[in-house]
C-alpha cells in the first residue's frame, strides 16, 4: 500500500498526536503486551471492518424499503421457487 507522495522500500511510518482518551485507549489495547504499533494497526483494520459492516447495513436498510427492490426480490424468490 502506498500514501500519495510516498514511496519506500519499508514500512512507513505515521506520527499522531494523542489526547486523554487515546492514551487510555492504547493504554487497554497493549495492556496484552502488544506494542503500540500492533496495536494501532489493529484498530485501523477493526476501524475499516466496522465502518464496512456500517455501510453495508445502511445500504441493506435502504434496499429493504424500496418497494421496487422489494417486488424485484420478490419476482426472483417467486421463480427460484419455481424452479
């Protein structure tokens, strides 16, 4: 993966500012004895898997109240059945 403008043979590197609550929350995260890069990396992959799941529930609750994506699940069940 790259970051535009960047380019290296390794790993890159990001620095952040922390507040209160991330500190506690890095805190509770390598309280397992990860290292804060783990860590990190680990809530980034989770942050990206939960903001996925979020879109897709919303874009599943939109397609279930229109009414012509329903009749066209509808016609399709109808034929599966058929079949």
């Amino acid at each position: 993966m790259s970051y535009p403008g960047y380019y290296s043979g390794s790993m890159p590197v990001v620095n952040f500012g922390t507040e209160e609550s991330s500190e506690r929350a890095l805190a509770e995260l390598t309280a397992d004895g990860s290292t804060v890069s783990d860590a990190i990396r680990r809530a980034l992959i989770d942050a990206l898997r939960f903001r996925r799941r979020e879109r897709m529930r919303r874009e599943s609750l939109q397609a279930a109240s229109d009414p012509d994506d329903l009749a066209e699940s509808r016609r399709v069940l109808a034929e599966m059945v058929a079949l």
